[in-house]
C-alpha cells in the first residue's frame, strides 16, 4: 500500500489478500468488525511511523526459526497457495526446511486471508493441530 492510508486504500489493501470470490465476506459477519478493526490500526499505525522511535523494531529472521525448532514448539503453518503477499510455495518449502517438525499445510484456492478463502479447511486443520 503506498501513499497516507485511508479507510478505502486500507479496504482495497485488503481485498487484494483475499480470493476474488470470496472478498464480499470482508464486509459481512463475523470477519467485518475485525477488518475495520484492522482499518483503523493500520491508520493509527501510519500515524505512529511518521514519528520513528529512536531503536528500530528487531526484524524477524530464519533465526527466529531455528529458535523454535530447538524449542520443539509444535508449529502449524497455514500458507494459500495463491498468496499475494509472499510467494506461498517458496515460503512453504523454506518453513519446511527450517522447521522439518512443523506441520506446513499450502491450501489451494487460498490467498494471504487463507481463513477467509478456506474456512472449512483451516478449521480442520486447527482442530487436527489442537488435538
């Protein structure tokens, strides 16, 4: 997203992390409040970058992985194969690497809102995962 984020750059955002067909349910129940929850952080989140604290957030790396594997956390990835973010296969085959223990599930017909796009999916997969 680039330019000062507004309520309708942050919606459209947003929409391209979910499958064409499935970007109505962004607007309706339960997934709505949580969106516009969303909308409002990422604006107030823009608000906070334009005034940078002086230490720099540590960024996230293969470290932190091996930090999880050597912790044997049980780990469950849930990555769309369409994601829009990040290249889904790529990213799943690098956890896979990473993290030989972790169970690293790619869902077709998924985007980024795998959870959106594959609800019935991603609830088997947590309650398998949970059990």
């Amino acid at each position: 997203m680039t330019g000062r984020p507004t309520e309708e750059r942050v919606q459209s955002f947003l929409d391209t992390m979910a499958m064409p067909t499935k970007r109505r349910l962004l607007r309706q129940e339960p997934w709505q409040p949580i969106m516009q929850q969303f909308i409002c952080g990422a604006i107030g989140f823009s608000l906070a970058l334009s005034n940078p604290r002086p230490n720099p957030w540590p960024l996230r790396s293969d470290c932190d992985l091996q930090r999880l594997s050597s912790a044997r956390v049980p780990v469950l990835t849930i990555i769309g194969r369409a994601e829009s973010l990040v290249d889904g296969p790529k990213t799943a085959t690098r956890l896979r690497q990473q993290l030989p223990e972790a169970r690293v599930e790619l869902v077709d017909d998924a985007n980024h809102m795998v959870f959106i796009d594959q609800t019935e999916i991603v609830e088997k997969l947590l309650a398998e995962f949970l059990q």
